[in-house]
C-alpha cells in the first residue's frame, strides 16, 4: 500500500508538470505566430524608413519580456511541482545540472522570431534573447589554425617536392660530403700548400703526423683473390660545384656499393690533375675519387685512374653542367649513370688510407680500379684551365699492406 500510495503521488506530479508546460505553450503560441506575421509582413515591404526596423525591434523586445514572464511563471510552478513530488516521496529536491527545458522553449522561441540567442558563461545557463535585424552580417568565423608540421615541413617542400626534382636531397648529402667545407684556407702550392696543411689549424694536424695517409704509391701488393666490388649505380640526379680546390659531383641517394659484407652510400665524386695515385711509380693524366660513407660513419673511396684516349661521356655530362663562378652549384638536368664511369675489369688494389686534402682524417678504405678509363685531351684541357695541378705528393707507405686481386 505504501509503495502505492508513493506511486500515485509521482505520477499526479508528473502530470501536474506536464499541465503546466502545456499551458506555457499554448500562451506563447499565439505572440510567436504574431511576431511571425509581423516580420513576414515587414520582409515584404520595402525597407526604406528606419522606424519598420524599430518597430521590429520593439515587437521582439515585447515579445520576449512577456516570454520571459509567463516563463519564469511556468518555471516556479514546475520547480514547486517537483519539489511536492520529491517530498512525497521522501526523497530531497536534487540539484539540477542538466539544461532547463524551459531554456529549451526560449530557444525554439528565438528561432521562431529571427532573433540570436546568448548562453551566458555561468553554472546555471541562461537564454538571452537578442533582436537580431533582417539582413544583419554575420560575424567572420574565426581562421583554423595552420598545421606547423607544414612550415616545419617548407624549406624540404620548397626544394625537392615543389622544385620537382633531388634539390633538398642532394643539398643534404653535400652537407655530410667528406670533402671539407669552410675551416682555414688551403691550396696545393706556396704557403698554403700541403707542407704546410698541419700547422693552418689544428684540425689539420694529422696531415703532418698520420701514419697512414693518402696517397701513396702502389706497389708489391699480395695477389690475392679479393671479394669484388658489388656496385648498385643507377642513372640518379646530380649537382656540380666548384669548390675552389677541384670541380665536385653531389650525388643524389641511391647508389651503394658493397664491400666485404658492408654497405658505402655514394655521396660524391671528385677529379685531381695529375692523377694522386700512383702505380709502380707511375702517374696518369687525371683521377676520378669516388667518394662513399656507410651508416656509421665509416668512409670508402673508389680511385678511378683517367687516361688519354677517347672522350669520356660521363666526364662530358659534368663538364657541360660546370658552373660559370667558384663556389656556385648547378643542378643538371639529366640524370647520371655512374655505370658508364667504371672499367669494364673491376679488379683493384686496396688498403687502409686517409682523405688526400684537410683534413687527412684516416681510416679510409681505399679502392683503386687497376684498370684506367679513357678521356680524351680536350676533356683534360677544360679541367686543367681550372686546376692546372690539384694533387697532394706521394706519402709514405710506412709498411701498410697493400693487397691486389689476381
């Protein structure tokens, strides 16, 4: 009985409450079809005299303070409503977190009237409804913020995938190009020549005090059977620059070599007058070093011996991308097969050496193909109008093995 008689009392308040909506309801219903007709009826007239904005004005404001009232009647007899049911029910009145329905009503009113509604920034919302003239402009909505991964992203954007070509790549390996960038001037002649390169800066020390340093003259290796030189060239994009001490290739990712189970990444090529190497004693025109690191850091060169002959095409690609001033770079159009730059015999000479220029870091493994390409005299005259001589003396051997492949 007792459980009944609480039953009954929740669905009088139930009822109760839903007596009372209805009554707000069908009140306000008549002022909103009202301000309805009144504002179909000034969307048809002209707009010309600023007292039918006015009146507008007037009629919402009207329209909402007597919304307001009936509202706010309506809200205090449901609030009582659901306060004698709680009680009834012996339970006390809950504090109210979800939206007023009559929030709700205010609302729908609003939109029915053309005006905005305000929610006020508070713990308990409130509906301010603001007359809203026919025509007015809407606030610009405010920008979206811009990803930063894209401005992090411009400088490579900019230079590979915009420019459409290796720009970004080849800019990034000639950063970590063995041949030396900035740092105190040197030449090959005079008082900047390589006796001297030890005392221009400490960093330069170990070319007068290694041990093992480059280059040498090669003779009485062991004739062994060595592991061949697994190269993987393939025709790549290029850039070419004068460096002030030789005319250097930078070469875009993707050509390696393989040696002994280790893995060298191309990163650049570079030419001397005469020939550095020398083999039983003897020089050749020119040289070509390319110039290879692993991913620890480790550094392989290919020693390409260049002897007068026939024209030398990949020689020729370079020559015809030279840039006009020292120092500038110029990034060809065709790509480059390094392919077409190594002797059909790939057998070679090798020992544990250093960079043949300033640094002299040692611990370089050297390769020298014993087998020379051809180039033709005209080919060696445009470089040595560039660097008549640009090779560092012969250095000791100092007991290093030098091996050989049958």
């Amino acid at each position: 009985m007792f459980f009944l008689s609480h039953r009954g009392s929740a669905d009088r308040s139930r009822q109760v409450l839903r007596l009372s909506v209805a009554c707000a309801v069908m009140c306000l219903l008549p002022l909103a079809q009202a301000s309805t007709a009144k504002d179909d009826d000034s969307a048809a007239a002209p707009h010309h005299a600023p007292s039918a904005a006015a009146a507008r004005r007037a009629a919402a404001d009207k329209v909402a303070a007597e919304f307001a009232d009936k509202a706010d009647a309506v809200k205090t007899i449901s609030a009582a409503t659901a306060a004698a049911a709680a009680a009834d029910l012996g339970n006390p009145v809950p504090r109210a977190k979800a939206r007023d329905p009559m929030d709700i009503i205010r609302e729908r009113l609003a939109t029915r009237l053309g005006a905005a509604s305000v929610r006020a920034p508070s713990d308990h919302a409130e509906v301010k409804v603001v007359s809203k003239e026919p025509g007015a402009a809407r606030e610009p909505a405010a920008p979206k913020a811009t990803s930063t991964r894209l401005a992090a992203l411009a400088p490579g954007l900019s230079d590979g995938v915009l420019g459409g070509g290796h720009a970004s790549a080849l800019n990034a390996r000639s950063a970590v190009a063995v041949r030396p960038v900035g740092g105190a001037h040197w030449s090959y002649e005079g008082d900047t020549g390589p006796a001297a390169w030890a005392q221009l800066q400490p960093e330069y020390s170990a070319c007068g005090s290694g041990l093992r340093q480059s280059p040498i003259d090669i003779r009485d290796g062991i004739k062994v059977e060595l592991d061949a030189v697994q190269f993987d060239y393939r025709p790549s994009g290029f850039r070419v620059i004068d460096n002030g001490h030789t005319v250097q290739v930078n070469v875009a990712a993707g050509n390696t070599i393989e040696i002994t189970g280790k893995r060298y990444e191309l990163v650049q090529f570079h030419f001397h007058r005469p020939s550095e190497e020398r083999i039983d004693g003897k020089p050749f025109d020119m040289v070509v070093h390319l110039v290879h690191k692993s991913v620890d850091g480790r550094q392989a060169v290919v020693a390409v011996l260049l002897d007068r002959g026939s024209a030398q095409p990949v020689v020729q690609a370079v020559w015809n991308n030279l840039p006009l001033e020292k120092g500038d770079e110029v990034a060809a159009k065709s790509p480059l097969d390094l392919n077409a730059l190594l002797p059909t015999d790939r057998r070679y000479y090798t020992y544990m050496g250093s960079l043949s220029e300033p640094p002299c870091s040692e611990g370089v493994l050297w390769m020298v193909m014993k087998t020379p390409v051809q180039v033709s005299p005209e080919q060696i005259g445009i470089f040595s109008r560039l660097y008549p001589m640009n090779a560092r003396p012969i250095q000791s051997v100092s007991g290093r093995l030098i091996k050989e492949s049958n």
